[in-house]
C-alpha cells in the first residue's frame, strides 16, 4: 500500500509546505509517540537536530506532540544523525528523533524516526504512524496528570565525542596528522572537529559556521572541491567532507583527489578481514557500487552483497545476514560494531587509524582498485511507469545484451523524486555512453 507521509527514509519535503509542516510534526509526534507507549514506565524520547532554519519549528511541534501524549522529550541541539541513534540506545529511550534532510538544501527538512534499539523504524511501524495520524488523534491524548515534560540535555555533544573516540584502539593517536574537516556548516560542526583534536590531530575546519541557510551550501559531501583544494593548499594528510547530518563522508587523499564510499569499503574490509574482525565473509552495498569493489573483494575471499540503493536496505542486508560493514558509493557507511547507521566521524576515524597504525598515506592506503567508468543521467516523467514502456524494455534488454559480463546496466526510480536514475558501468566508456544513450533517449519519449 502506497505511504503519504514516510519515503525511503523517514518524511521529508519543503519546508512550512506539506508534509514538512508543523501541524503534521505534531500528529507525528503524539502518532509516533502513542504506538511506541507500552508498559507503565515513565517513556521518553529524544531529538536532535541538525543546523536548518526550520529545523525550531519542527523541533517544537515535536515536543508538543510527544508530551501531549505523555512522553518526556530530551532535546539535543544540533548532532549528527548516528549520534541520536546512539543515544536512543544509551539513555534508553523508547524512542528516537531526528530532524534533518541530510545533504539537502536548508529549504528542506526531515523527520527520521529510530526504535529503542537505535535502528530505524521498519515499514510496518511507519505505516503504522500513518494510520493513526489520519484516524484521529484525540482518544491517545494523556491524562492532565500525566502530560510529559521537556528537558535540555546540555551533555550530548560531549557523550558522542567520547563515544567516537573509543571507536580507535586505545594505543592509536593522530599525532603529526594534518585533517582537513568540512562540517558542512551542519550537524558534527562542533563534535568533528573537536573529536579530531582530542585524538591529537592538527585540525583544519571548514564549514563550522552555521547561520540556518548555509547547510551544505558549496560546501560538505555534496560539494567537496572546495575540501580537496584546501588540502592541496594547506598540503594535509587527508581531507574530511561530511554531509548536513554527518551520516555520510568523502574523503580526500594529501593530492586532493576524491575518495567515495567504495574505496572506504575495500579498505575496511580488507583490514578487518587481517585482524579477522569482519563478519559475514565480506561487505554490503547497493545496486549503484561499483563492480571494481566487488572484483577487488574477490581477490581477497570476499563477497559483495548488494540490495536496494538506500542505507536502510543495506542495514537490513546486514542485520539479516550477519554482516558488520556496509555501505554506498555516496559515503552512508555502516560499521554496525559501533552505529546502527552510517556514521561519517567514525568511517573517516576507521581510515584515519590504519595510516596512523601503517603510517602510510591515504592515497596509498585508499587506492586499492580502478573503478570501472561508470555513468549515471536521471530522467524526469510527470506521471505514468515509464519502466513498464515497450520500447524502454527493449532498450534496456538491448543495453544489457550489449553489455553482457562486462559490464552492468541498473535502471531504477529515486525514491526520493519523479526521476529515473540510469547507470551503465564498463571498461570501454564509449560502449556505456552509447548503452545509456539509447536508455535515456526511450525513456524520454516513454514520459513525453
């Protein structure tokens, strides 16, 4: 059954505009907060939030929504998205909240909701949500006696610097490194910088200087060249890039130049399976990663697995298969020893360790395979499934064909906007540029 409310992660929109509007923040919260009331302890919920204007709005008609129903609400401030995870789990909450829309511009906003156990909230219970937000409120409000209370938690910075922290063996420092860091003016801009510092390295901060508009604004995950250069410039170890809730990181090596969330995997991965720490014979992805990681894991006796593209669907993966790594090329990755989701403080802090341990380069250590030229366009429709089109089957069947074991052909919807997403990897670009071509150009007359 098709969802008004809940996408593929948590609700999300324009922000004073429906579904980001603070009457339906409300019904979430006393929605939410009712199906997750059970038992006769005093239930609680916490919130953060990352660094948008609009995020005191959304932030408020929680609180009211919540406590209207009986829950205590502790409010954070600003902080990454795992690190609300963490805290659900480490305060024991029945619930967690966090109010973002990640890499998005600062006109957006989002609602993310995760269970007691910091992971987030299954289909099931979102649709849950849902039901109860459109079948009247009224009856879950509590008793006058009974109506929660709102309380500051002044320490939640502090508990997940510390907690990130512990993430490196005890013995490992980053003395004598030089860290570049782009906050993206969001979520981590005073815990990213301060946990780097903490563990001895010399900290060079970008975007730490949130004003409510500027949240990834040329700035962070989705836009690292400005990182890159300041590595070169300042002639750093290593360049830090996360997005606006800090749940995703890019990095780059002391040349300035990118590395994604797939070189990320095959390095973890690899040292992990050195130090027989990893679980599941290999790593998670997605349909999007690239098919250099997936041959480079072979090398070593590891698999990929891939789902969905979606950091939820990869948590799934791995809770369902044993796996404690995962992750996507846009840098969600998930080291489920540590977070219930990605965290980009804690992924940079993994390849951080191995050159303090090796002392070696990251552009040494991160570049342990070519990837496959790989080419992605998005086609926008107004209506109608393009997909079940004739003539984009053939398409895409041909595409295929063409292609064969050398390559891949991924055709998808986002499941965040009316666009399709097409992707066609290979070693011969001319072959990929043709294959998604043709695609792209039925898929075209498909939504005209």
């Amino acid at each position: 059954m098709a969802r008004r409310y809940f996408g593929t992660d948590g609700i999300r929109g324009l922000a004073n505009r429906w579904p980001m509007t603070s009457q339906i923040a409300l019904k979430v919260g006393m929605a939410a907060g009712r199906v997750h009331t059970r038992g006769n302890h005093r239930h609680r919920v916490v919130i953060g939030k990352d660094t948008r204007l609009s995020g005191y709005m959304i932030e408020s008609a929680l609180v009211s929504g919540f406590t209207a129903v009986g829950m205590d609400v502790f409010q954070f401030g600003p902080l990454p998205t795992p690190a609300v995870a963490m805290l659900t789990r480490s305060l024991r909450a029945d619930l967690g909240v966090m109010i973002s829309a990640s890499h998005n511009s600062f006109q957006d906003n989002g609602i993310k909701l995760f269970g007691p156990d910091g992971y987030k909230l299954s289909d099931e219970q979102e649709a849950e949500i849902e039901s109860l937000m459109d079948n009247g409120l009224d009856h879950v409000l509590a008793d006058s006696a009974k109506v929660g209370r709102a309380t500051r938690i002044d320490d939640s910075q502090a508990r997940y610097i510390e907690f990130a922290k512990r993430t490196l063996p005890r013995h490992l420092r980053l003395d004598g490194l030089r860290v570049v860091i782009d906050c993206a003016h969001g979520a981590a801009y005073k815990v990213a910088p301060a946990a780097l510092w903490e563990l001895g390295a010399e900290v060079f901060p970008l975007g730490v200087d949130p004003d409510g508009k500027n949240i990834n604004l040329e700035c962070g995950s989705t836009a690292p060249e400005r990182m890159c250069a300041r590595v070169r410039e300042l002639r750093a170890d290593i360049g830090i890039a996360l997005d606006g809730d800090a749940d995703r990181v890019l990095l780059a090596d002391e040349k300035g130049r990118l590395i994604d969330g797939d070189q990320m995997l095959a390095l973890i991965a690899s040292n992990w399976a050195a130090q027989d720490r990893l679980t599941g014979n290999g790593a998670v992805g997605t349909i999007m990663s690239n098919l250099g990681l997936e041959r480079f894991l072979e090398t070593r006796g590891l698999t990929l697995a891939r789902t969905r593209v979606g950091d939820r669907y990869v948590v799934e993966h791995m809770r369902a298969h044993g796996f404690n790594l995962g992750g996507e090329q846009s840098g969600h990755i998930v080291l489920s020893d540590y977070a219930t989701t990605g965290d980009g403080l804690i992924a940079a802090l993994q390849v951080l360790g191995v050159m303090a341990e090796t002392q070696k380069g990251a552009g040494e250590i991160c570049d342990l395979f070519d990837p496959l030229p790989q080419m992605l366009k998005s086609v926008r429709y107004e209506g109608g499934e393009p997909l079940r089109d004739d003539l984009v089957r053939r398409a895409i069947a041909e595409g295929e064909s063409r292609l064969g074991s050398r390559g891949r052909l991924v055709v998808r919807p986002s499941g965040t906007e009316p666009v399709i997403r097409v992707m066609a990897e290979c070693d011969d670009e001319t072959l990929i540029a043709a294959v998604v071509g043709e695609v792209v150009s039925a898929l075209k007359k498909a939504a005209a």
